[in-house]
C-alpha cells in the first residue's frame, strides 16, 4: 500500500475547533512537522478536512 508523506505548513489559528482536532488526529504536534500515514480512505478524509493547512506527496516505499 502507498504512503504518504503529510506536512503542516500552515497554522490553525483562526480555523474551527475540528480542524484543529483533525491535525491532531493525523498525529501533528507542532507547525512544519512531517509524517508518514498509509494512503487510506479515512487519511484521505482528514487529508481533505485540512487540505488547506497541509501539503502532500506520494512516499516511494521501494517494494515491487
């Protein structure tokens, strides 16, 4: 399964309370943190929720 590569670059002051808590559900604690999240429907819905405050890309993983 791919991965994605999620970057905050954008702060969540201003933006609804769920916003803020979908951040913090995707496992971001500070503004510019990376992570690595399994490209999954539930990921991609929060990706969505926020897309505004997060930048994306695809993770090569190297399997076949």
């Amino acid at each position: 399964m791919a991965k994605l590569r999620i970057k905050w670059i954008k702060s969540a002051i201003g933006y609804s309370a769920d916003q803020r808590m979908t951040l913090k559900a995707l496992g971001f604690h500070r503004l510019y943190q990376e992570i690595e999240k399994e490209d999954t429907p539930s990921i991609l819905g929060m990706i969505d929720k926020v897309k505004h405050l997060v930048s994306t890309e695809e993770v090569n993983d190297g399997t076949a």
